[in-house]
C-alpha cells in the first residue's frame, strides 16, 4: 500500500476532469531478492510497488501515470527466535516513471528506509511485514488551457509504504 500514490492521483483529478471517474488503489506489485549473511547484515535488490494508474492501454484525456521503482538496499536483521526476525534497511531508489503524464521529467531518484518482521522462518514459505518510506519527490503540473492558471506542486510519489508478503 503506497501512500504517495493518492496525492499523484489527488494531483491529476485537479488537471484532468475525466480522472475524477478513475479511483486509485494504491495497491502495487513488487519483488525483492535478499541475500542474508551469516553475521545478520543483509543485501537486497527489488522492484516495485509497481503503480498504474489509468486504463490499462487507454489513457485518460491523453495521460495516465505508471510507476517502476527500482532498490538496493543493505540492512541488519535480529535474530528474535528460531522463525522470528526484526531487520531494518536503507539505501537507494530510482523511479522509472514512464511517458505522457504531468510529472516534468521521466526518472527520479531518492533514498529508502524501512524496517520490518520475517515470520515462519523455518518453514519453506515464510512471510514478512514492513514499513517503509521512500523520499523520492517529483514535480508534477499542468496548465488550464486558454486561462493562465498553471499549477505545480511537489509530490513524494511513494511516501510510506507498507508491504505484505511471501518469501520463497
């Protein structure tokens, strides 16, 4: 669930009137590989959440908005029990944001934080919750037409995030 997501759609109702019939679930998806290391240090690489927003294929009144965020990170996990880990987590993140939407350029980069819990650690499949935020900000605006009502803010287009799920 990303937070940012809602103020880039928020931001785009504002410009295009036709964005007031699409909704926005910041609902995205998203893969990490982790190598952890025997000493409790950690190393990740992921993509995601993955974000669109606007008909799949079809953009509304000629724009919609995608998002492909990509990570590296490093972290420490705390061993709690035998299948219960606390990690934390920081490093980099770039943002593909793709053609043809408000924002005033392509790619972004930021800096990520998060900590979390891996549960079921001895099972094949366990599981992990986590609270991130993502700091990236961009730019985003656009103009009425013929009145000269420009608007611009800034948006952090990921904000908090928190995330759910699987690990093989």
């Amino acid at each position: 669930y990303s937070f940012g997501v809602l103020d880039v759609h928020d931001f785009y109702q504002k410009g295009a009137p036709a964005w007031e019939k699409t909704d926005a679930f910041p609902v995205g998806i998203a893969y990490r590989a982790t190598a952890n290391f025997d000493n409790g240090f950690r190393a990740d690489v992921g993509i995601g959440p993955v974000v669109h927003i606007g008909d799949l294929g079809t953009p509304v009144q000629g724009y919609e908005y995608s998002d492909k965020p990509l990570n590296a990170t490093v972290g420490y996990s705390f061993i709690l029990s035998k299948n219960t880990k606390v990690y934390i987590r920081s490093g980099l993140v770039y943002h593909y944001l793709g053609k043809g939407g408000y924002q005033n350029k392509n790619d972004a980069f930021g800096v990520l934080g998060a900590v979390g819990v891996e549960f079921a650690k001895q099972r094949k499949m366990s599981g992990f919750l986590e609270v991130a935020y993502d700091n990236t900000e961009v730019t985003f605006e656009y103009n009425c037409g013929a009145v000269s009502c420009a608007q611009r803010e800034d948006i952090k287009i990921s904000g908090f995030v928190v995330s759910f799920g699987i690990s093989f």
